[in-house]
C-alpha cells in the first residue's frame, strides 16, 4: 500500500511562533531602547513577514548602529533558541511515521530561520521532508509550494494526501485547491465565514496528529 502524505505548516501549527515573537520583541526592544510604540512595530512588521529586507526596515527606522546581515542573524538565532514543539507533537511526528505515513513540512519563510527552527525543535530529524518557500520563490497556497513539498517526501499530489495547518488562506485553502484533504487548527478561533471550511477542525496539532492516526487505523481495517 501506498504511504500517505501528511504535511503541516510550521509556525503557529508544529511550533508556537507568536508566543516566541512576543517575548523576543520585548527584549528586542529593551535591547535597543525602543519605547513601547517600537515594540509594538518591530512586532507587527516580523509577524507579517520575518527577512533579512524587514530588518533593513527596522535598522532604518530606528537608527540602529549595526548592520542588517548583523541583525538578522541575531534574530535567526535568539528565535530558534526561544520556539518550542511540545514533546506530545514531537513523538506523535514519530508515531505518524510508524504508522506509515510520510510526513512533511510546507513552509512560508525565508530559508535561514525556519531551517533553524527545525533544527534547534528536533522537527527536522522527525519528518521525511522540508520545503520552505524562499527555496524556490513558491509561496503557500501556490500549487508549486504543494507539489515541491510532496516531492521532498518523495510523492506527488497526485496520490493525495492531508495538509494541517493554521491559516485558512495558505493552508486550509492552497491545500483544498491541490486536492489535499485539510486540518484546520482553529486554537479557539472561528472559521472565516466566506472561505470553504476545512475537512477537519482541531485546538491543537497533537490533536490532528490523533486524527490522521485513527484515520489511518480505519483504513487499515477497511481494506484488509
Ligand atoms: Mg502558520
């Protein structure tokens, strides 16, 4: 029998990125002696979007003395040290590939940071394949970012699959368009009213790990 493809988003899906953020702005700007607006604003642009060209923004702004690439990988670093995977994540990652799965991860970002947050959480040696999107300038919920993914664990879109992750748009909605089945993790939110809804929703990725796990149980069940 064919392995079924699982991927799942990175930040705010396997590891709380917002959580890390928040702490790492505060400091960020006590660093720096950024008042509060400065906090507030380093945060907004690095939750949006994290490279090397925000922190030139920042630099800029804030007159900062050193120099992008010296900013950058600070932040690169002070990051991967500060996010976390749950442990239950962590072994039900294994617990996937034991049970047959090929596991992977799709991934906005730029290279250096999410390679060093999988790195530094033990993602990286519990998944068959990575694929982040500055790689090849294919960003989620484009088709290319799916189907690079796919080939990194060695499969195609083809044979199907699930994408889990936490944003309605580049998640739920790129993976419905290739033919992926989904798993929102909702974290208490409610689902966006004008977006189709996802497969599945669920708080946390330990329970879609749960999910994918009894579904391939069944599977097992039905056809033997
Ligand atoms: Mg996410």
């Amino acid at each position: 029998m064919q392995r079924p493809l699982v991927l799942f988003d990175l930040d705010n899906t396997l590891v709380d990125r917002r959580g890390a953020l928040d702490d790492w702005a505060a400091e960020f700007a006590s660093r720096h002696g950024l008042e509060d607006e400065g906090r507030a604003y380093v945060l907004g642009v690095l939750a949006e979007r994290a490279y090397p060209a925000t922190f030139d923004v920042i630099r800029t702004r804030y007159g900062l003395p050193m120099s992008t690439a010296e900013l950058w990988r600070v932040y690169c670093t002070d990051i991967a040290a500060l996010v976390s995977c749950p442990a239950e994540v962590l072994d039900g990652l294994v617990e996937l590939r034991a049970a047959g799965w090929r596991v992977g991860v799709a991934t906005n970002g730029a290279v250096d940071i999410q390679r060093a947050k999988l790195r530094a959480t033990g993602i990286a040696e519990r998944v068959d394949g990575v694929f982040v999107s500055e790689e090849a300038g294919a960003r989620k919920p484009q088709t290319r970012h799916f189907a690079m993914a796919a080939a990194r664990c060695g499969t195609v879109l083809g044979d199907g699959g699930w994408m889990v992750g936490d944003n309605p748009v580049n998640d739920i909605g790129g993976g419905r368009s290739v033919g992926l089945h989904t798993i929102w993790i909702g974290d208490d939110r409610s689902w966006p009213p004008d977006h189709p809804g996802p497969d599945h929703t669920v708080p946390r990725a330990r329970a879609a790990i749960d999910l994918l796990l009894l579904h391939a149980a069944d599977r097992t069940r039905t056809t033997t």
